[in-house]
C-alpha cells in the first residue's frame, strides 16, 4: 500500500481559522524509472538480457546484462541498448524536471515574495533534473561514438582484406 501525503504535501495549507502556519510543509514527487532491455534473435554471445527494474539479468549487478564483447555484434548490441536506454532516461528526466518546476511553481510562496520569485526559484531547482536530462543524451551520443570509433579502428578486423593473387612470376635481380 502506497503512502499517500497528507493534506498541504504539495506547499498548499487548509485554510481554517485556526492554523496560521507559514513554513513549506514539503514535497513528495512520485516519479521512478522502470527498465526493461530486452534482446531479440541473434547469436550474439549467447546471453539473454532481460532486465525489469529491481531484477537482474542471470545474477548480473549490470543493468544491461554483464558485458561481453566477444564479436562485432555484441559490441553493435550494447551501444545500441545503451542509446537506448539513456535516451528513455533522458525523456522521463526532462518530463519530471518540468513536472517538478510546475509543481513547485504553485507552491505556498515565501512571506515577502511576488510570484515571479517563486517561478524563478523553482526553475532553480528544476534546472538540476534537466542537466541530469542532459547528461544521460550526453551518454548515448557516447554509445554510438563509441560504435562509431569501433568500426573505424577495427574495419580491418571486421571485414575479410581481400587476397591478392600470388604471382606466378617471382622478382628475380
């Protein structure tokens, strides 16, 4: 059973004429980030990731599965889930700061303020979820330069060279 906050949880109070209070009483978002990683076809290692929030995938501690860069392919599929996954971060960290800024934008305004402080504060606050947001797009432009930067230093090992013929004539002085 989930805690619900009590009446004034959100900056606002009851308005009776007994209570005079003018402190914040607090705030309780409710907000969570779920996981869900899932591998399809492919002989890429072997493994199976699939991973929900608060599981593991075959005992691993890592979100998306224990690493393993045995091929090419698996070195595609985990950038690939790390994109992914910091890209749905990012989205959900963006949408909870403005969430976040609305929300304590109507809250109970400090004695002396107008409301254009109260706005600005808040967006003070707000503005740490969305460098969080940006931090986790900085993570999945990583994942695929890192890619990138696999491809362009391995090729050689990623594609056959194709063979030269062997000369039927051999250099002679």
């Amino acid at each position: 059973m989930a805690n619900v906050p009590g009446q004034g949880a959100n900056g606002s109070q009851a308005k009776n004429g007994t209570s005079k209070t003018t402190q914040f009483t607090g705030f309780a978002p409710s907000f969570g980030v779920n996981v869900n990683v899932t591998k399809s076809g492919g002989s890429g290692g072997g493994r199976g990731q699939s991973a929900a929030a608060g599981q593991t995938a075959g005992g691993s501690h890592f979100v998306l599965g224990e690493p393993e860069f045995n091929s090419a392919e698996d070195v595609r599929n985990y950038c690939n889930h790390v994109r992914a996954l910091m890209l749905q971060v990012s989205i959900e960290l963006a949408m909870a700061a403005k969430i976040l800024e609305a929300r304590l934008g109507q809250a109970q305004q400090l004695p002396g303020d107008n409301p254009i402080q109260g706005r600005l504060r808040a967006a003070k606050v707000s503005r740490k979820l969305k460098k969080a947001a940006d931090g986790s797009v900085a993570s999945a432009k990583g994942a695929v330069a890192a890619y990138g930067a696999f491809t362009r230093e391995y090729a050689d090992l990623m594609r056959p060279r194709p063979q030269r013929q062997a000369s039927t004539n051999p250099f002679k002085f």
